[in-house]
C-alpha cells in the first residue's frame, strides 16, 4: 500500500542526510558513533553555540536566515561533525533549556516576593 516506510538499507540509503557518516553494517543498520566522533560533534556543537550566543541568537530553527548569516562557517562543521537528527535535537535543546532557565529564573523571583 505504501504507507509505512522502506525500512531496508537500499543504496538511496547511503544518501540519506539522517545516517551522513554513518557506516552501514551488514544488516542494514548503521553504525552507532564512536567516542571520538561523538566528541567532535560536541565540539563543533560547542562552537556553533557560542557563535550563536555571540551574535544573540537563540532558536537557530525559526531564525535560519539569521544564523546561516552569522554563523555560517560554525553551522558547516556542526553538520559536517554531526548526524542530522543530532544536530536537529541539539538546536531544539538550546532553546528549551533556555526556556527551563527563564521559568526556573521567574519560580524563584516569585518565591522570593512572597516571603
């Protein structure tokens, strides 16, 4: 019918962005990263933030323009380094760990006036 998705390694996998880097074993699984290539992809995650950070930008998702603009270099080895649904997760996880810190931030200046 066509509804789910062709889960078997094919060799259009090879092209899918989601495993870029990704070696594919013999089941048609890939390769889970290693501890040198998950360091990497922390570094230039690392990278990336600041240059974001430096530049006031926050949801790099809904402010794409701005910070291919800005951070454009910094944004190439994030996804060079970085498997796409990484470097996705990590750009959500900025924004809502900021969001975290704002509400904890507004919870205790509350607690605080309430004394």
């Amino acid at each position: 019918m066509g509804i789910l998705p062709n889960w078997s390694a094919s060799s259009g996998d090879a092209q899918n962005p989601k495993v870029k880097g990704a070696k594919p074993t013999g089941d048609g699984a890939y390769e889970a990263p290693g501890r040198l290539s998950r360091a990497q992809c922390w570094d230039a995650r690392d990278g990336y933030n600041q240059c974001l950070d430096r530049n006031n930008i926050l949801d790099a998702i809904k402010d794409k323009d701005t910070a291919e603009k800005a951070c454009g270099q910094e944004s190439q080895n994030f996804e060079k380094n970085c498997a796409s649904s990484w470097v996705t997760y990590f750009k959500q996880r900025r924004v809502a760990e900021y969001e975290k810190e704002q509400l904890l931030k507004k919870q205790e200046a509350a607690s605080l006036a309430s004394r």
